[in-house]
C-alpha cells in the first residue's frame, strides 16, 4: 500500500501537522484526523496520527491508528513497535510480551527490540531469557549502555 498514490491534500495537511505536534497537539491531530481520512491506506498518516494520539493523552486512540499502519505496512519496525510499546504502557503485559518475542523474530537485527524484550522477560521473573535478550542486545551494538545495565541488573536478580 506505501507504493500508492496520496492525495495531495493529505500531503499538505502531513506536512502542516508535523511541526505541530511539538506546539499544537490538539491541531496536529485534527489534521493527521483529516489526512487518514484523504488517505486510508497510507501508513505513514496513521503512525503519525498515533503519534497526535499518544500526544494527547489517547494511548487506545494511538494503538488503533499504529495497528493500523502496522496492517498497512507489516515490515516497518517503528509500526510494530509502537503497536508493542502501546500494550505495555496500557498495562497489557502478556500482549506486549508475545509482541516483542514476534519483534525479535521479525528484526533480529534491531538491539532495542532485543533490549526491551529483556525487561519485559524479566518482570515475568524470566532471569535467564532477560540475560539472553540483553546479552543479544549487545552482540548487536556494543556500545548499548541500557542493554548492558539492564544485563548486570537481571545477572544480580
């Protein structure tokens, strides 16, 4: 769907919200409303559309919008990722879980997918699968100062 054509309208009114979300959320999110509207089959209107959403204090709003990009376009991270931050952050642990464990099949290249799977093994009480996933964080970036307190921290638990 990314290949399609986007209405010129929705254009504009992607580039007008953009600087927006910084300064005027509420009229940030009217327009991303606007452009999925002129644009239902264009994921990068609905990641930032979950952006204005999470921005304004609508974290279910945003889940909707980012599932809807992660529909739109299964193989960009940031939509898959947002989708399993959004479950954590509602509280909903075991969603957020199986969604990073598929996050790291599906980008096993990516250390904070590795990372962010290693605290949420870990408030399972999952110790050597937490020390797997950093250890895994850090074979990909060695320079990863999260992944590595976040491993010291499971190896203490």
């Amino acid at each position: 769907m990314e290949g399609m054509a986007i209405d010129p309208a929705a254009i504009a009114l992607l580039a007008e919200a953009g600087p927006l979300l910084a300064s005027d959320r509420p009229r940030a999110r009217a327009l991303l409303e606007q452009a999925v509207a002129l644009a239902p089959d264009h994921a990068q209107a609905w990641l930032s559309l979950g952006a204005a959403r999470d921005a304004t204090g609508d974290l279910n709003g945003a889940l909707a919008a980012w599932r809807q990009a992660q529909a739109l376009a299964p193989r960009r991270l940031n939509a898959a990722y947002n989708v399993a931050m959004a479950l954590q952050r509602l509280g909903r642990s075991a969603e957020a879980l199986a969604a990073f464990e598929a996050l790291s099949q599906q980008f096993p290249q990516t250390p904070v997918v590795w990372n962010t799977l290693g605290t949420l093994r870990l408030a399972t009480g999952a110790v050597i699968p937490a020390e797997e996933a950093f250890q895994a964080a850090i074979d990909l970036d060695s320079t990863d100062v999260r992944a590595r307190a976040n491993l010291a921290a499971a190896k203490r638990y």
